[in-house]
C-alpha cells in the first residue's frame, strides 16, 4: 500500500505543474476605471464533472439552468466528461480541466494532502446512507464487520470508501490495522470484487447499488456509524476568487433543484435516455429514486459542519491515510464573504 500511495504522490506531483496556467485564464482581479465604474472582466468558466444521466447537475445540463443563471454573473459552464468518484479526478483537477466538484468531504481532504488547490464552499446535511457501505460476495461467509479481521477490503484510499471503512471499524472496536486496505479505484474494484482478488469493499453509490442487486451482503451501512462525512462541493482557490458571486449562484440554482426532486424525483433519472449502459431500471431505479427524494440540500459551512469536516481529517490523518494533520481552515472557504465584497466592489446583486 505504500509504494501505491507513493505512486500517486509522484504522479500528482508531475501534473501540479500544470495548474497554474489553468488556474490564471479564470483568474482576474476586480477592476475599475477612472471614474470609479465597474469594468468588464472576463468570463469565469465553471468547469464542472459530467454526473452522466442521472442527479442535479444532470437535469440542470439538460435543462440549461446553469448557462442561463451563470451569465448573469459573468460565468459559464463547462461539462468535463470524467470517473464516477472524485479520487478519481485528481489529475484533471491538477491541471484545471475540472476546476469544481461535488464530492464528500474525505476526498477533498486526501486532495489537499497531495496539495490540489481545492477549498469547500457548500455543505449539506447528512444524507440517508444507504447507498453506502461495506459489502462482500454473494456466498460470502464474511457477514459481519467483526469478519473483516485479517481481510482485504478494497477502497478509494483517503476518499469515502476508506472513511466509511475506518468509520465502521471505529465503530464497532475494530482496530483499523487488523484489516488490510487495498487501494483501487470503483470501477477496477468491482471487477477485484466480483473475481475475488479482494474480500470485501467499501464503496457507495451505483457502484454499492449494483453489487447488492447482484447479491452481495451489507455488512454495516453508512447510516449505521454516525458518518460526518457529508456531501460538499468545492473549486479551485484562484477560481473561487475570481467570481464568487458565481459560485453563490452556482448554490442557489442547487437549492432550488433539490426542492424540486424532493417533489419529483423521478425528473432526475435517466435524465438523458432510458435505455443502455447507464440507464437504470427495477431496483436500482427505484433506490435511486428515493435516495434523490430526501437528498440534503446544500448551505455555506456552519460550525456543526466543520466540526464534521475536523473528524473526517483527524480520522484520516489518525489511520495514515493522509500524512499530515490538515486545519479546518485549510479546507473551507466564505463564500457569502467573498460575494459579498465582490457585489459591493462591482455593483453586482
């Protein structure tokens, strides 16, 4: 495991170099001319993942909430094809191909370890937790969390599955160290998961849904451990900087989504098409459904929230998974603050 985490570092560290380019075509300082009037700046994109043919920003694409609400700020949008889990990512988001993301918030801080410029500007609450968890094999006779002693669980390393892992040891006595973790990205993992290279995952998502439909047993869901680690969205620093009044419209079109799929949730599945690979049907469909009926909605940090985001750190940071201890500080950015000053420097509501 540490020679893998000793490749990534590497492999990150060869493509940092390239965020700084990236980083200055979205950066611009307020600016006004002689006589004190606001002067036009460029036009900050938003380079968001392409959440595929389901969810909020789904809809959104189809719909264009986002390019109509966006120009109003001076800001548009960009839909970068991209993995299904933001660990996955960290090499667009080195280089500025992906400058925002939604995510939870173990990952945002495994990014920051590895020194990505990323900073938290949205919280939500905590979601229901059901399609999240710890599974093993169909006919496994790894049941409980107690079985995991002395086996190989896969998982994104310092993202949530290795959180929801850690979380669930804690939970239930387990001393992390009893278990080997084994580093691999979701979709190599299912296929390590189905041929038996591993006992067990931690995952979430489709990737958990489509297991258990399959067969695979839950062993503890992400509801079952008091999880703190909640879905966040965040950007790039320089990004953030430049139009924050973008980035709070950005969380207002969000709101104003997620209310609607608490009433329609059906609205948000296969938004694109009904039919192929990523379309989904009978019990993935349906659990899709009504995870996207109580979705939590997004809000500027609190300090409840990052207390939580302080024990997704500390829990990390505890079990090796990251090698520093990272401030709350280090992870969260005022948004209100921020487009606040630039609606008063700009004359901009």
């Amino acid at each position: 495991m540490l020679q893998l985490r000793s490749w990534i570092l590497f492999t990150l560290a060869l493509s940092g170099s390239a965020c700084t380019e990236a980083q200055s075509k979205d950066s611009a300082p307020a600016k006004k001319d002689e006589q004190g009037a606001p002067v036009q700046q460029p036009v900050t994109t938003i380079r968001l993942a392409d959440e595929g043919n389901a969810g909020l920003l789904a809809y959104a694409k189809r719909e264009g909430v986002l390019e109509r609400e966006l120009a109003k700020v001076g800001a548009k949008i960009e839909w970068v094809p991209a993995a299904g889990a933001f660990s996955a990512n960290f090499e667009a988001m080195n280089s500025g191909t992906i400058n925002t993301s939604r995510a939870a918030v173990s990952p945002i801080v495994g990014a920051l370890a590895h020194n990505l410029r990323f900073k938290v500007f949205a919280v939500a609450e905590r979601g229901t937790g059901i399609q999240s968890g710890v599974i093993s094999p169909k006919g496994s006779s790894i049941r409980r969390v107690e079985d995991l002693v002395g086996k190989r669980v896969a998982l994104n390393l310092a993202a949530h599955g290795d959180y929801v892992l850690l979380r669930s040891l804690q939970k239930f006595g387990i001393p992390a160290d009893k278990v080997q973790r084994v580093p691999i990205q979701p979709p190599d993992a299912a296929a390590a998961f189905a041929t038996g290279k591993v006992d067990a995952w931690s995952t979430f998502g489709v990737f958990l849904t489509t297991a258990v439909n399959n067969g695979a047993n839950v062993l503890v869901s992400e509801d079952q451990i008091e999880s703190d680690d909640v879905g966040v969205i965040s950007a790039n620093v320089e990004t953030l900087k430049s139009n924050p009044l973008a980035y709070r419209t950005l969380l207002k079109v969000l709101a104003d989504l997620t209310e609607l799929a608490h009433r329609e949730p059906e609205k948000f599945q296969n938004v694109f098409t009904d039919k192929g690979p990523t379309a989904a049907s009978g019990a993935v469909l349906q659990a899709n459904i009504e995870e996207t009926r109580k979705a939590p909605s997004f809000h500027v940090p609190a300090s409840v929230d990052k207390e939580r985001i302080a024990n997704v750190a500390k829990l990390l940071f505890e079990n090796d998974s990251i090698d520093r201890d990272i401030r709350v500080d280090e992870i969260v950015f005022d948004i209100d603050a921020a487009a606040t000053a630039a609606a008063s420097a700009t004359g901009v509501r």
